[in-house]
C-alpha cells in the first residue's frame, strides 16, 4: 500500500455537511491559504475562471432572507422557507462560486474552463480539509434562482453554489468506501482497429 501523510490526509478527504458544521469558521489567513490551493489548479491559459464571495456575519441574514423569499417564490410554504433560511445560517462561513466563463475565448473552449472552476473548488475543499475544517459544495434549485444569482453576479456570471465551511462537530467516516475501484476508472486506451 502506497501511504505518504501527505497522501494519506487527501484520500481522507470527505464532505461534511452544513448540519456537521459548527464555529469556529477559517480565519481570513485560512481563508486565504484556500484560495491560494484554489489559484494553483490548472487552469488553461490562467484565466482564473471564478471569484470566492464570502459570507459570514451579519451578511448570512441578507442571504437567508434571499433563500427564504426564493422558497416561497418556489412554491415552498413559511415551514419550508424557514428550512432554506436555515442552510444559510447553519454553516458558520459560506463561500460563493461565482463563475466567469467566456464563450468567445480564442484559445479556452467552455468545458475547459469550466474543468478549471472545478479544479479549483476542489483544491479550495482539500486544503480545509487538511487544515482540519469541514466543508461541503452545495448548489441546488437555489444557486438557478434569478434574484439570488443577481445577488451574487455580475452581467455574465454564473452563480455554481456555495462551498458550506465550518468546524466539523465529528469525525465522520472518510467515505472512501463509497467510492469505485480505480480499476473501474483507469483504463488502458488502444488505438481503434483499421
Ligand atoms: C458543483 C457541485 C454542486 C453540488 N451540489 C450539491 C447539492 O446541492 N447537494 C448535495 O447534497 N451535494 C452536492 N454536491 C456533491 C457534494 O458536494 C459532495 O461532493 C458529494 O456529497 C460527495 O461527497 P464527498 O465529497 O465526501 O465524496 C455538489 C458537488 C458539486 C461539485
């Protein structure tokens, strides 16, 4: 078995939902080492794709009250508002992905850039794991609704959702179990016969 504690601590990585999560939140300078992790995926010709907007403090309330008004615009009566209101209160910091892909780039095609947001959401995700926060991404009917799109984006964005981030309240299983064999993945490619 091949085990390095560098290795080791991103195989365990897992997410850990927003009713996992409790204060503390990542400190700026944490904050900040995510977004460094995030800024080193790779990203075709380094457009950076993507903006973090961060939302903690009073702010949480602002984006409650967009949840729950999307609930109810939704169809959702005051019980199911309440709920949604709730995932916006519940994590201690919520981070925003905010999109920025151009369809007319010359040289990046969309899934390009699009595999570049992933990257770095994921990046963003394994160094709060290895610095001992939870975190989990999140989207949903949400991230789709107009007003709160409009709240997070400029003319052209796409709002992706938001990435949940806290202190876990447990150890949760790491998941690893859940996942497939690498063999089902990683295949040997031959080329097509003539
Ligand atoms: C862009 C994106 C949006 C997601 N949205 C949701 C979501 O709204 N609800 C949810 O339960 N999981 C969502 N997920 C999946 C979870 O973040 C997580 O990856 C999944 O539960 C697998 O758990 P693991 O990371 O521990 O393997 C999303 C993942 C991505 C990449």
């Amino acid at each position: 078995m091949i085990s390095t504690p560098g290795l080791d601590a991103l195989l365990g990585r897992h997410s850990v939902g927003p009713k996992h999560l409790v204060e503390p939140g990542p400190s700026d300078a944490q904050l900040a080492v995510m977004v460094r992790a995030a800024l080193r995926a790779p990203d075709h010709a380094e457009l950076v794709p993507y903006r973090f907007k961060l939302v903690r403090g009073a702010a949480k309330q602002g984006m409650a009250a967009l949840f729950a008004d999307a609930a109810r615009a939704a169809g959702k009566g005051e019980e199911g508002a309440a709920l949604d209101a709730e995932r916006a209160l519940r994590p201690p910091v919520s981070v925003a992905v905010v999109a920025r892909i151009d369809p007319d780039h010359p040289q990046v095609p969309v899934p390009e850039q699009w595999a570049a947001v992933g990257g770095a959401v994921s990046n963003f995700l394994t160094a709060a794991h290895l610095l001992g926060f939870g975190g989990k991404m999140l989207s949903g009917a949400k991230a789709r609704d107009p007003a709160i799109a409009a709240a997070f984006c400029a003319p052209g964005e796409t709002l992706l959702g938001w990435i949940a981030l806290g202190t876990p309240a447990r150890r949760a299983p790491s998941g690893a179990s859940r996942k497939p064999d690498p063999a089902a993945v990683l295949q040997d490619w031959h080329p097509p016969c003539k």
